[in-house]
C-alpha cells in the first residue's frame, strides 16, 4: 500500500512540474504607438499587435486604459503558442491637445501585467487658421 501511495505523489509532482514548464509570453511588435500631429476629429483607431512567443495559450483576462477618453479592445479568444493577436486601442480625437496615455494589459503570461502607451498630438485646424488669420 505504501508503495502505491508513493508512486501516486511521484506522479502526480511530476506532471506538477511539468505543467509549470508550460507558460505564456506576450511579445508586442511595439510597445508605444506615435499618432505624431494629426487634426482634431482624425480616425483614432490604433491596433497594437503581439506575439503569444510561449508554450501555452495566452489569455488576456483585461485590458484598461489611464484615461476615459482612450477605450481599449482585447481579444476574446486564447491566443495559441506561436500565433498572433492585436488590441485595438480608440482615442477620442475631439480633445485637442498631447496624448500621453497608458494602456494597462493583464494576463495569464510570465510577465502577468504589461504597459502599453499612445502618445501624439491633436491640431485644431480652425484654431491654426485663426492664428494666421490674426497674423497677417
């Protein structure tokens, strides 16, 4: 009996090791998107695309952003060993002024929460236009 019982907790801290070798990793192809200087009401839609570079699927349990004005996408599904998925990150372009906002990624990867950032700058041409308007 006690044999059995032995062999029974070899096995089962075997596959407990084994399975701790089994883990996710996220690899974004860019970790900052540059709007760089675009007009007032432009697309705001940016995607951020990433590699799942471990041996286990990765689930992105979360995604939040460090403001209201930038609203985040995850993916749905798992993102299997070696395949690729994006987050689709919308700032709102009708707030004229720098963009400077944190996209915060949760996850079941080995580096559990990863930043992700936008930066830019959004011009109002009607303000442009009535600068050099009063300049001349």
């Amino acid at each position: 009996m006690k044999k059995i019982i032995l062999l029974a907790v070899v096995t089962l801290m075997s596959y407990a090791v084994q399975a701790q070798d089994k883990v996710a990793k996220i690899e974004f192809t860019q970790e900052t998107i540059d709007y760089g200087e675009i007009n007032k009401g432009a697309d705001g839609v940016r995607v951020f695309e990433f590699t799942n570079t471990g041996n286990a699927p990765l689930i992105i349990s979360d995604v939040k952003s460090s403001c209201g004005c930038t609203v985040p996408e995850k993916p749905d599904a798992p993102i299997a060993p070696g395949a690729t998925g994006e987050i689709k990150v919308k700032y709102d372009t009708r707030r004229v002024g720098p963009i400077r906002k944190t996209i915060t990624v949760y996850s079941n990867a080995d580096e559990p929460v990863k930043a992700i950032k936008i930066k830019g700058t959004i011009l109002d041409p009607d303000s442009k236009k009535s600068v050099l308007e009063k300049t001349r």
